[in-house]
C-alpha cells in the first residue's frame, strides 16, 4: 500500500525505496534546521551516555516538571516532561491532536533510525517515576528536541 511507502531513512523493502540511511541528514534535522549548522540532534549512543553517565534528579524548575541531569563535571542541562503530541479522538470531529503525559514524561528524538524497524527512530525515553531509558518511538509522532552541540 502507498500509505506504507517511506520516501527517506529505510533500511526495508518492504516500505518502499531503500536508502538505508540510518542517520538523519542536516538537512531533515530539526535542530540543525532551527538553530544552525553546529548545533543537531543526539545520536543514540549519547543518549545513552547521558542516562548511564549522569545523575538524572526530578525536579520542578519555573514551574514546569522535569529532570535535571548532571554531568561528572557537575554542569547540568534540564529536560521538561513535556509529553508528546498525539493524535486523539474527538468524538463527532473525529481525530485531532493533543499533547498528552504534559508534567509526567518527556520523550525527546534523536537522530538515529531504530535499525530493527524503519518506521521508528531512537528516543530518549523517561517519566516521573524514574524510568529512564533509551527507547523508540515511531517517526510521525511529536516529541521534544534538545539540541546539542558537539
């Protein structure tokens, strides 16, 4: 079915062309696109370094629910559990969207092409009850970004 083809990042014939890019390109990288040539997503091999490397702290910071993470050099980023956006149903409208898990899980993209499954990408994955893990989530749905610079 033509709704099963990917136009880009398959390692799977079965949906269509095969590029098997497993990395995104600059130019399909949001971070990349929005802040510039030296800033772009994580790869999943520092997504997991920040979870096995760091102490990773629930906190509220202005309001807003998430982690603070620290490194062994003792600086820190913050990531919101921000949710993600979803599609839902909206009885008679049918469906739409919404964010859902606001305040209770962040979920944040990388930029690596789960390698088992081209329809998903590698995600940093977590919630408030201490989950914390790479994960994968599939690749319409939206998620945070946390751009780094390496």
């Amino acid at each position: 079915d033509w709704y099963y083809n990917l136009c880009k990042y398959n390692t799977d014939s079965d949906y269509g062309y095969v590029d098997n890019k497993v990395t995104l390109d600059s130019e399909d990288d949001a971070a990349t696109v929005s802040w510039g040539n030296t800033w772009r997503m994580p790869t999943e091999y520092e997504i997991v370094e920040l979870i096995d490397k760091c102490v990773w702290v629930w906190t509220t910071l202005n309001g807003t629910a998430g982690f603070r993470v620290i490194g062994n050099n003792g600086n820190s980023i913050f990531l919101p559990a921000a949710g993600d956006m979803v599609h839902v149903f909206n009885g008679e409208f049918g469906y739409g969207e919404g964010i859902s898990g606001l305040g209770s899980y962040g979920r944040y993209w990388s930029r690596s092409l789960n390698k088992g499954d081209s329809w998903d990408a590698e995600i940093l994955d977590f919630n408030s009850n201490g989950r914390i893990n790479k994960s994968s989530c599939n690749r319409y749905v939206g998620l945070s970004v946390r751009p780094v610079c390496p």
